[in-house]
C-alpha cells in the first residue's frame, strides 16, 4: 500500500494524533436547555467523526464562562455539571483511537447574540430574551451590535483565571488537546487586533502589549494542564483590513506565543470586522498556514475550503502545513478520513469493526 503524508502520525508531548486529518471546532448552538451542558446531539456529533477516521477532533468553541459565550445556546466548560457531561463524550472519542481537543473561548464583545439557528432574530440578544452584558478590550461594538465594556484591570485578570480554570475541567474530563480562540474576532483577537483594541494602558498600544493578554492566557493554561498535554492557538492571521492584524503580527506573537507555552497554531482569518474583502476560493487560507510556518517556524495547520484527499495530502506533503483542519467537508462526509486513506491508496487499521462490510475492495 501507499504512504501518504496525512497518514503519518503527528506527536505534540505526549500526544499522538493517528493522522493528519483534523476536525475543526464547530459551533453547533445545540444547547437547548442554555446552561452550557453537552448532551445527546455533542456525542454523537463528535462521536461520528472519530467513527470516521479524523485523527484530532476539536469541540466547539466552548465557553469559559457564562458572559463568555456567543449564545446561549453554546457549550460551555465552567462548572462541575460541564465536565461531567463532557466526559463520556471524551471516553467515546478515545474508544475509537481519535485524540480529543476542545477549544475554549470567550466571545467578548461578540457574545449574547441569537444562535445562527432555530430563530429568525439576529444580532445582540437584549437582556430580556435572556441575553447578557458584554466586554472587550474597549468600548468599540462589532458592527451591529450593542456596544460593549472596556475590561478593567480586574476583568482582565479574571478572564486569564477563567481560562485557566476551564483548562483544569478539561483535564477532568480526559481532553488531550486545549485549544485557545485567538480568532475570529473573538475577546483575545479583539485585544490582538487595533480595529478593536484602543487602549492606552499595557494592555494596548504596541504588539506586545495588544498581545499580553493572551500570552498570560496562554501561560496560565500551560500551567493548568501540565507538561504532557498540548496546547494550541487558533489564529486569524489576518483581519484583511487596512489597519488590521497582519499575518506579519501573527508570526511575531506566535513565536512569543511558543515561548509561553504554546505547541501548535490553527490558522484561519477574518471575522474581526464586517466589510472584510476575504478572498474565497480552494484552499484560500493555506499561504496564510505556510508563512506562519515558516517565519515563526511552528507547526501549523491549514483550513479553508480544502475538500478533497490529493488537494489535503499535497497542502501536507509539500510541507506548506503539519495537518489539515476539516469544517464543512466533514459535516457532508464524517467518514472523509476513511475515504481519503482508500482514495490515496492508504491501509489504515482504524475501521470501526461495525463499518468494516462497507470497506472498499483493494483495486
């Protein structure tokens, strides 16, 4: 049989994810009963794409505290009920040799908004629909929405021990991979990028103080979590906006970011401002993963519109990232990996035994 790049193993400390196909942390406003408690749908949402092969898959932005989350319909990871629901969902995954990550987050001044489904409202949901106060770095809103609260020196402290604290429930709960949302024009990339961050204190101003948040952040994680298991940023390396985040800044904070405890970076972009000229197309966010790469010299991974196995193994074989995030072709197809492995000629060992009459036969 073939050797194929995205079939390699990948080691981070004590870590071993079986491939390089990776599922991508997923909103799926699923929480009906809004006290950020996984349930029936997580299990077996996650549950089948570990059944189909992803080496790594990544739950959800997932909350680290109540004002932290983008609706109330989100999951979340700071109270005992939390992780305790997460645990078996965590047993499940490691049952059908997939590592399990979870990324948290703290959505900032893009919290409190209507889930993407189940409602035909939009925006800030007001306080008596069940929605909340929110904060950012200052108080600039994301378009559209209410304006949030600039974070005082105590708000900022209790957002690093909010993250540190959601880290130590994922170590309950048997996570092997913590992600950090740095993304999306979520709290920490509101503080990275000057769109906005407009502070004047040493939480704003140049990088390396738009970036300080997030470097406690990432320290107060390592610590929680110890020294086998890794830890990952997910960046937008860029904002496309003049003014914005640049992937030069990216690089630059990654390489702090290392330093600080960090393994592994997820590179996406955009989502910090509307109005963003993103140019769309197969594979459109893999230069953003390989400058990363090699002017930070991390490891990264590349997502965006990859969706078929010759155009993943080539992002990998080439060198241009360490592993493939997978969104939307995954949720068309959760047994992508499986197929990917017959498609490049690949003999995997990881059928479920229930699965193993749909095989295909070897040409």
């Amino acid at each position: 049989m073939a050797v194929a790049a995205l079939f390699e193993p990948f080691t981070l400390r004590g870590v071993t994810m079986r491939n390089r196909l990776w599922a991508a942390p997923m909103c799926q406003y699923a929480v009906g009963e809004k006290d950020g408690v996984p349930r029936i749908w997580h299990l077996v949402h996650l549950g089948a794409l570990a059944a189909g092969g992803a080496g790594l898959i990544v739950a959800e932005a997932t909350a680290v505290s109540p004002e932290g989350r983008i609706s109330n319909a989100d999951t979340g990871l700071w109270n005992d009920a939390q992780t305790a629901a997460w645990t078996p969902i965590v047993a499940f995954l490691h049952a059908q040799g997939a590592t399990a990550g979870i990324q948290l987050s703290h959505a900032g001044r893009k919290a409190s908004v209507w889930p993407a489904w189940g409602s035909d409202r939009h925006g800030t949901m007001a306080t008596q629909d069940g929605g909340w106060p929110t904060v950012s770095a200052s108080a600039v809103p994301f378009p559209g929405y209410a304006p949030p609260v600039a974070l005082d020196a105590a708000g900022i402290q209790g957002i690093v021990a909010a993250f540190a604290a959601a880290a130590l429930r994922a170590v309950a709960a048997g996570f092997d991979v913590v992600e950090l949302h740095a993304a999306h024009g979520y709290l920490l990339h509101q503080f990275l990028s000057p769109l906005s961050n407009r502070r004047t204190d040493e939480f704003g101003g140049t990088l390396p103080n738009r970036a300080r948040l997030l470097l406690q952040v990432v320290a107060a994680v390592r610590a929680a979590i110890g020294a086998d298991r890794a830890l990952f940023v997910r960046f937008s390396a860029t904002d496309h906006t003049p003014g914005g985040w640049t992937e030069e800044e990216t690089a630059e904070v990654a390489g702090w970011a290392r330093d600080a405890g960090a393994d592994f970076f997820d590179v996406s972009s955009g989502g910090n401002v509307t109005g963003a000229r993103i140019p769309l197309g197969p594979g459109y966010q893999v230069p953003l993963a390989r400058h990363l790469k090699a002017a930070a010299d991390v490891p990264v991974s590349a997502v965006g519109l990859i969706t078929t196995a010759l155009q993943a193994e080539q992002i990998v074989a080439t060198g241009q990232a360490d592993a493939i995030m997978l969104g939307r072709e995954l949720l068309r197809d959760p047994h992508f990996p499986l197929r990917a492995a017959h498609e490049l000629g690949v003999s995997v060992d990881y059928w479920p035994p229930q699965y193993l009459r749909a095989m295909w036969p070897e040409a």
